[in-house]
C-alpha cells in the first residue's frame, strides 16, 4: 500500500504496530513511529543549521526506507543500509518514487560501517541497538541517533538481559522509563569512550515501546573522559521511594537501610547516565523546525517543549504514586508543581507521562510542600 508521511510518498507491506516488530513476514513497517520519525527530520534540520558542513546520512536499518527517503527529501546525501533483500529493493522503489537519489546497499551495517565513514549514522535495529555501537562510533564524524525498542532489559524488568547487553544492572522503580533511557546513553557513552570519542546527549525522548537518542560525537579522549565522570548510581528505596545519586564507576555509599525511612528495600543501579538528556538549546532549535507537513507536528512540539524545560535530576517522581503512596487524593498537576515552587524548591513537568515530575526536592520536602490534604 501507498502512503505519504512528512511530504514523501512512500510504498510499505501491510503495516504492523508497535507490539508486534520483529514478527510476521514482509518489511517492517511501523505507522506509529511517524512521530519518531518526524523528530528525525527536525532535528536533522537543526542540526544541519548547526552543522553546515555534515553532508551524508546512514540509515542503517532502512527496511522500507522511509527514513533515508526523508533525509534524501531535506538535502542529505543518504545510504540506505538492510540485510533484507526486499527491503533493499523497496528502498531504492521509494527513493526512485519521489525523484531522490541515495545509494541502497543489502549488506551487514556492521560491516558497511568497517569500510565508510558518514558526518550521521542512523540505527533503529528490532531490539538492542548494542550489536551495532561499535562500528557506529568508530566510523561516524558528527552525530549518532539511535532507538532501542528493547523496554524491559533497559529499564530493569529483565534484569538478566539488561545487565548481559547493556554492562549495567538497571532496576525496574517507579521511573522506569528514565531508567531505561539513562541505562541505554551510559552504554553508548562507554561504547564511544572505547574509540576516543565522546557521544554527548543532545535530544532524547521516550514512548512505552522504545527510547530514542541523538548523541553529538566529539573525537577527543579528554572529552570522552569528561563525559564519563557523568556516569553513576542510584540507590532507590522500594518502600518510600527515597533515591540519591552517586557518581563513579563503581559505587562507594550503598545504604544497608533507607535513610529516609530504614527500610532494608534498597536497590542499587548503575552505571546509568546521571548526566542531561538533552541540550535544552538545541531541542528548542529543533521544535522550531516543526513545519506543517510533519504530521506528528503537534505532539512533537509538545514533548519537545516538556524536554527542553525539563530539569536536569537523574530520576523523576510520578505524582499519582506518591499521593498513593501518602494515602491521599491527587490533585491538578499545575496546583502541585507550584506549591513546590512556593516552597522554594526547582520543579518542572517531565517528559515520561502526564504525571511524571522533577525536581530538587527529596521526597520528605515533597510531601511537605505539596502533599494535598486527604479530604481534598
Ligand atoms: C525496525 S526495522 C527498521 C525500520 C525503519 N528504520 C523505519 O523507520 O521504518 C529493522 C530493519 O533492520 C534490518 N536489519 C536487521 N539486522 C540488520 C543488520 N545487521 N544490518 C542492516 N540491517 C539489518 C531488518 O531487515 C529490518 O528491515
Ligand atoms: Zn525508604
């Protein structure tokens, strides 16, 4: 079937959501990553603003190709890269269908990689995109963007497969999908470490079904070395959802009990990214180069908005959770970030749900300054 997407047609095979990838026959297509994919473009526009002199894109995984042909549709001179036969050839059909011209290559990305640089490498593999980070860092000049629809390693709730592919121990709390975000960038950061570079965060977001970042690429060991000092541990409290963070390689303070509440239910995780996610800069830059045909325009702005204005802590709290956990009734957002902010502390909305929150308040602080009354 035919279908247009951000001002390209493109041809696909029967369309599959996002909870069956991986699965069925044909090339993979997903609809619901329109949304991720117009991120894409923008951000490639704004990077290219940035960055006037990066030229060539690599869409590693390309399977239909919609992500090359977009690229090819802003100006980038892309390579579509599929172990797919059929997907190679409905790449060069969709590329051919709106007049871009792009190399497509049936080959390994991996082994591609070993043999050509590119200024950006794109990698949207079925699952872990570990496999693919080395050749990734090794062979890209400038930027590197990667999604991981591996949720429950990442985030903790497959704790074997997460600390087997990603070299950490994440552990499934209440912020799981930061968690999982935080346990991806901490991988690729060290991945790139190995190769001198240093990958740094400048966009990120999050959905139920994957984690998606764009990491600038800096070819500097003392850079590489400064990233790496962002890197750490968080000890999380199972009862009252205290949490601190530590950074280092390994960690120093673990707590027997919670400080907070002495309950012997704390879990340690890490090395996770306990730096930014984003630079508020650039993702600003990149909501401004939302244009009308993007057909996700509106939900990108919004979630773009939120990760601009989002502060920097390593863990957010849920507000439905902790009014739970309190025993009392949630009230408006907007009514409990601001008695926050009343009290003095820093807090904004976060990027994770409706009442995902950050901010610089512990959660004894919390609960005082915004806890509503039980009979509210
Ligand atoms: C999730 S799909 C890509 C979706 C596509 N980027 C999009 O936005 O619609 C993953 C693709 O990776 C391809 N693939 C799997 N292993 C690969 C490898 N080692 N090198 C290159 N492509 C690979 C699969 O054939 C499949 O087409
Ligand atoms: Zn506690």
């Amino acid at each position: 079937m035919e279908l247009s997407e951000g001002g390209v047609e493109i041809d696909v095979e029967q369309p599959r959501d996002g909870t069956r990838e991986g699965s069925g026959d044909g090339v993979f297509f997903n609809p619901t990553m329109e949304l991720n994919r117009d991120i894409t473009v923008a951000v490639l526009r704004a990077y290219q603003e940035r960055e006037p002199r990066v030229a060539t894109y690599l869409d590693g995984m390309a399977a239909s190709g919609i992500r090359g042909v977009r690229a090819a549709n802003e100006g980038y001179d892309v390579t579509c890269c599929d172990t797919d036969s059929k997907a190679v050839a409905l790449a060069r059909q969709n590329l051919a269908r709106n007049d871009l011209d792009g190399a497509v290559v049936e080959r390994n990305v991996n082994a591609l990689l070993h043999e050509e640089m590119f200024d950006i490498v794109d990698l949207d593999p079925f699952g872990t995109p570990i496999p693919f980070a080395d050749a990734a860092f090794a062979q890209t000049r400038n930027m590197v963007c990667v999604t991981a629809t591996d949720t429950a390693p990442i985030c903790g709730a497959h704790l074997n497969s997460g600390k087997r592919k990603y070299s950490a121990v994440p552990r499934n709390t209440d912020y799981h999908p930061e968690m999982g975000l935080r346990t991806l960038i901490s991988a690729l950061v060290r991945t790139a470490a190995r190769y001198d570079v240093a990958a740094e965060p400048i966009c990120s977001h999050v959905s139920r079904h994957y984690a998606r970042t764009y990491l600038e690429l800096d070819h500097s060991a003392s850079r590489a070395d400064d990233l790496l000092e962002s890197l750490g541990f968080v000890h999380h409290c199972e009862d009252c959802l205290a949490r601190e963070h530590e950074f280092g390689w390994y960690p120093e303070s673990v707590p027997e009990t919670c400080p907070n509440c002495g309950s012997n239910r704390v879990v340690t995780a890490g090395p996770i990214w306990l730096g930014g996610v984003a630079d508020s800069e650039f993702t600003e830059l990149v909501r401004q180069q939302l244009s009308p045909e993007l057909g996700e325009r509106k939900q990108a702005d919004k979630l773009l908005a939120t990760v601009a204005d989002e502060l920097d802590t390593p863990t957010h709290y849920d507000q439905h959770r902790l009014c739970k956990q309190w025993g009392v009734p949630a009230n408006a957002m907007d009514e409990f970030l601001d008695d926050l902010r009343a009290a003095g502390y820093e807090a904004t909305p976060a990027q994770y749900s409706g009442t995902a929150f950050k901010t610089d308040a512990d959660v004894t602080e919390i609960r005082e300054a915004a806890a509503p009354d039980a009979d509210n």
